[in-house]
C-alpha cells in the first residue's frame, strides 16, 4: 500500500502513553468488576476480530495494554500495520488472565479502533488522488497527547506527516502576515532566525499573495481555501519552484478533483482529529 516502508514506533515512546491510559481507566481501586466476578485462577483465551473493513493501525499499542496488565498475557499478532481488515479478519490472540484481558480490553481497543480509523480513512483519499501523484498529508489537529501515533497512523494508511509541533518548520500564516506587516518581512525576520536545515511555509489565500511568495522565494506554499480553477493557476506559476499543498474543507468526495489541479499535496485536518473509528471487538471465538 505505501510507496515508502512505515517504520514502527518504538516501544520506549508507546509505553508512557499506554501506562497512562490503564491509570485512567483503573482509577483508585482498579477493575472491581472483573475481581469480583472473575477468579484470580482464571484463564482464557480471546481474539481481536474486525468488525468492518479497513486498515489495522496501532497493533503494538494494543499488545502494550495487555501486557502491562500482566506480563504473563499472551499476545500473538495475526495482522501487521498496515494490513487490510475484512470483517471478520482475526487480528491477534490474547491468551492469560481473564481478569487482566478485561481489564486492558477498553484501552487496547480506544488505541486500536482510532488509529485503524485514521489509517482507513487517510487510504481512502491516498487512493482516490494517486492517479494525479499527489499525496495527503495530515495537520496539526491532533487529539492532545495522541499527536505521534496519530501521525504514525496517517503514515500506515499511505499519507504523509506535515510538521509535528511548531519547532519543526516555520509556516507563516495569515495573522503572522498581519502582525508583521507583509508576507515579505514575515519571510525576511523568520530567514534571519532559523537555521540552515529549517524549510520555509507559507499560507496564502490569493494569486497576489502567492506572486509576493514566489519573489521572496520559500520552500512550501500552502493554498487555502482556492477553488480549483485558481488551485490550476496557482500550479502553473509556482512551477515547481516550490512545494504545492492545498487545504481547506477537502472531503473525500472533493479530494480527486483538487489533485487533478496539480498540487502536490493536500492537508485534511479531519483525518486526524474528527474521523470515525473503525469498529473492532475482543469475541471468544
């Protein structure tokens, strides 16, 4: 599915996040429903089954959340990242405590089933726009404290990350532009304080706009909210003389239409921070 290898995130980073979110759902005296109705001596053995179709994303995370609940817990992956799920599709076999699967199953689950849902949701626009040689790319619009492995799954459903915080790159936005007093001196005084390895961005929302970027010289020219026959007017003067990368209300009905323009990326904010889960469920089977 991806054109470049996905590289799983290491577990050093995985496991704060995970040991975080058994905290919270443990709370002050830990899953009492399960102790109470569960013996202590109890095993059994689960699987994570697909519910619907799409592309698994966060399988590590959920090995993590039965695994700290009980480092005895068996967990055999079935699938890799990246897979694609058909309803039914087993996912892995938990085999351990019955009290510490339940336990963990919530947290596993919330990881597995958002992630899973961006990298279907990111697949489906990478495939409706290859055609044109674009790529979708995903924003700052994270769920707070989830932004590395929400971008990690973007990665898994074949986009590709925009910056991760605001020490990456500098993009210049409209209010920057305004404050500064002109898109010029906004990239004159960031030039002057950046390093050598740092890439320029900047937003603009008229051909005028882009005319004063494309003098100035940046790296990366976000087009915001252009329609398509301005988008196409926009590609032919740049003209390769930066990156092209089109925002603003791009749906995966949209999305071929404005690749079609000649942009070479397009960033959706909702891929991360508004996509539906994909459905997926602990079954005894």
């Amino acid at each position: 599915m991806n054109a470049a290898p996905v590289f799983a995130l290491p577990t050093v980073l995985l496991e704060p996040l995970v040991r975080a979110t058994l905290t919270e759902d443990l709370g002050r005296a830990g899953d009492i429903t399960s102790d109470a109705i569960i013996g202590a001596e109890v095993q059994s053995e689960l699987f994570l089954v697909a519910r619907e179709t799409g592309v698994l994303a966060g399988i590590d995370l959920a090995r993590l959340a039965f695994e700290l609940m009980d480092a005895k817990v068996e967990f055999e992956p079935l699938m890799a990242d990246g897979a694609a799920l058909q309803k039914g599709s087993r996912i892995a076999r938990i085999k351990g405590s019955a009290r510490a699967i339940l336990s963990a199953e919530r947290t596993a689950l919330n990881f597995l089933c958002h992630l899973s849902g961006i990298a279907s949701a990111t697949a489906d626009i990478a495939q409706r726009i290859a055609p044109y040689g674009c790529k979708v790319t995903c924003t700052r619009k994270t769920t707070p404290m989830l932004r590395s492995v929400e971008k990690y799954a973007v990665r898994v459903g074949g986009g590709s990350n925009h910056r991760f915080g605001l020490d990456d790159a500098v993009l210049i936005k409209d209010n920057h532009i305004a404050i500064a007093g002109s898109l010029t001196v906004a990239v004159e005084r960031a030039r002057a304080a950046i390093g050598h390895m740092v890439k320029i961005e900047v937003e603009v929302d008229t051909l005028t706009q882009l005319d004063e970027a494309l003098a100035i010289g940046v790296d990366v020219i976000l087009l915001d909210n252009m329609d398509t026959d301005t988008l196409v007017e926009a590609v032919k003067r740049i003209d390769g003389r930066a990156v092209s990368e089109a925002s603003g209300g791009i749906t995966p009905d949209t999305a071929a239409a404005v690749a079609a323009t000649g942009v070479d990326r397009i960033a959706i904010g909702w891929i991360t921070h508004s996509t539906k889960i994909l459905d997926i469920g602990l079954d005894a089977i």
